[in-house]
C-alpha cells in the first residue's frame, strides 16, 4: 500500500494524539470546549473562584483563552455551588473539599491507568490497537465506577451508623466531643464552624512503623520490596478493621490509625506487635498510642495527641507499644493488659514526655491440682 494509504500505528504521533482524544471523549464525556472566563460565566461564580478549585483539584493553571474544560466540568462546579447554596458547606470548605478529594482520587486513578495499561499490554509480541484497547476501556470503565460507588456507599453506612450510634448515647446535639472533665462549651481548641469539614472530638491515635526499614530497603530488589509493603499494608489494614479502628492512612513503612477507644487501640496495637513478629518477610514494628481531644479534617487528623503519638513510635524499642499517661489513664480498671510507667524522655516538641509501656496481662496462673483431685 502507498504512503497516503498506509494506516497509522498508535505507537506514532498521530496515533497517540488520535487515541488521546479517543480516552478523553470517553472519560471526560465530550470535548474540550469551554475557556475558563466561559466557565465562570455559565456557572456564575468568578473566573479567580474558578482558578482556585481547579488548583485545589490538583491540575494546572491555565491560560484564560485555553479551550481545555468540558460540560462535565461546569456541572460539576455547578453540584458545588448548590451545596454551598443549601448550607451544606461553605465557599472555604468547598476549596478543601475539592483539594482532598483530588488527592485521594489522584492515586486511585494512577494505580487504575497502570493497572489498564499493564493489563491491555500484558501480550509483548502482540501490535498495540487503538480501537481495541478502547472497547476494552469502555466495557471496563462501567464496571471501575460500580465498584467505587459501592465501596463509597458502604463507608457512607458505616460512617452513618456510627455516628447515630453515638447520638443515642450522648445526644443528638451532642457536638464536638469533650473529654470527661472537660464543662459544656467549645470543644478543647475552639469550636469547628458548622460547615468546614472538620470535628474535634476525643479519639485514639496510633502510629505504627517497621524497625529498621531504611536499612533494610538497601538490600531488597523492587519485588522484593513490593512484597514486604504489600504485606505491611495488608496486615495492618486487617487488624485495624477488625479492630473497628479506622486506618486514616498509610506512609511507607509507617501507619496512621484512630479509634474510639483507647482500649481497642491497645488492642489493635498488640495485635499487629504479634503478627508482625510471625511474619517472615516483616521486621518488628513498634507502636505509639496517645489520648485526647483530636481535630479530624476530610479524613486526616491534626494536633497534639497526633504528634505525641509518633513521638513515642520515634523512642519505642523493637516490639513494643508505648502510650502517653493520658491514653494510660484511660485504660485504669482494665484487667486485659498490663502498664509500666517509665522515665521522661526528651522528643521534639516536648521536654520531658512520660511513657508508659503497654503489654498484654500475662495469664492468670492455675493452681496445681492435687494428687486425686482429677476427673473421674
């Protein structure tokens, strides 16, 4: 065939540019159409309101004149400026909403597009076609979003129950929680503006992280690394739920986790020190437990208790847990474990931070039985 005939392979230029503009059709729902001024005014909202969701979104600035939005954009700045307009949040927290929502998403859908793209290239001697890898994408696409909406909906639920369950003990217009003897008024730190995606309440937070780590990463080939992440991030995603802690996120060789109670915090942190210990590709972990009045911001945790937490992680041994006195207080009466207060320590951030070790209550000794006194 001449050169005019011949058709374009998706590896060249044209190729690519074709297929680009195939995915985005399809992911998108339609054209680039729209500059950013044409946003603002459909929406009726500012061009410099624009800019900054488009920001906190995680994308680029873009020139004014650029033709680079859709009509799925419009409806979706639309969505917020209705849920300004009904209360539900607020012009400030709309910018946060958009900026954890682009973060998360982000790496969802990196690991998404690599997984595709592995997935639809796994055959190496197989020429890449552009039709076919997008009516592969678009069969799968459908399926990707029914997952996401599912899970989503269930953490909804989950999240819904808890929260009623908490207003039939203490109230529906509980508000912010207090610690114990704290008197009615703000919650510790000032109150949360209704609106900004924000709470303080009185939670546990851990921290645990795998020994030696950086050193250990020196030796290990990528697989190899990948295995021992997987399983870090695998065993304490298990024991945190069955914990019915929640897991606020994960940092390499370090995991961030919350709970209601300090009890099953402790116990959340004792079972992943065990585990760890049986497991042959992992290094011992150790733990920092601490107590008190928490900022909890569109899923991430802020303030004191936050950072006493990974203080006690950054001075704990090998296999240990440590709490702070409060998180040791809370456990006063629990016959299930068994605290050592130990001496101050000197952290960043705090002179003379008390520790206390936490294990679990060695097993009541049984009397011996008598000669005689057996069974029948």
């Amino acid at each position: 065939m001449s050169a005019p005939e011949q058709a374009e392979e998706p590896g060249t230029s044209s190729g690519i540019d074709e297929l680009q503009r195939s995915v985005e059709a399809l992911l998108l729902g339609g054209g680039r159409t729209w500059t950013r001024r044409e946003v603002a005014e459909r929406v009726g909202t500012g061009a410099e309101r624009t800019v900054e969701i488009w920001r906190a979104l995680g994308f680029p600035v873009v020139d004014d004149d650029a033709r680079v939005f859709t009509d799925a954009d419009i409806e979706a700045l639309r969505a917020g400026e209705r849920m300004i307009g009904a209360g539900l949040i607020t012009a400030q927290s709309e910018a946060m909403m958009a900026r954890a929502l682009g973060h998360h998403l982000s790496r969802l859908a990196e690991w998404q597009v690599y997984t595709l793209w592995s997935w639809m290239n796994r055959a190496a001697d197989a020429p890449l076609d552009g039709g076919e890898l997008m009516a592969r994408a678009a069969a799968l696409l459908p399926e990707m979003e029914l997952v996401q909406r599912h899970v989503w909906r269930r953490h909804l639920a989950a999240y819904a129950e808890r929260m009623l369950a908490e207003a039939e003990e203490t109230g529906p217009a509980r508000g912010p929680a207090r610690g114990k003897d704290e008197p009615d008024g703000p919650a510790r730190g000032g109150a949360v503006p209704p609106g900004e995606g924000a709470d303080v309440r009185d939670l546990a937070v851990g921290f645990t992280d795998m020994v030696g780590y950086t050193r250990m990463t020196r030796g290990l080939e990528s697989g190899e690394l990948l295995k021992v992440l997987d399983r870090f991030e695998s065993l304490t995603g298990d024991v945190v739920a069955d914990g019915r802690g929640r897991v606020v996120k994960t940092i390499g060789d370090e995991v961030l986790f919350t709970s209601e109670s300090a009890s099953a915090a402790a116990g959340i942190a004792l079972e992943l020190t065990a585990r760890a210990e049986a497991e042959r590709i992992l290094p011992d972990v150790r733990t920092g437990l601490a107590h008190g009045a928490v900022l909890t911001r569109f899923g991430d945790v802020y303030g004191a208790v936050v950072n006493i937490a990974a203080r006690l992680t950054a001075v704990a041994r090998p296999g240990t847990v440590l709490a702070d006195t409060a998180f040791a207080g809370e456990l006063a009466g629990e016959e299930a474990y068994e605290l050592k207060v130990l001496r101050p320590v000197s952290v960043r951030g705090y002179s003379r931070l008390r520790p206390v070790l936490l294990r679990p209550a060695p097993a009541p000794a049984h009397p011996a039985r008598s000669p005689g006194s057996g069974g029948r």
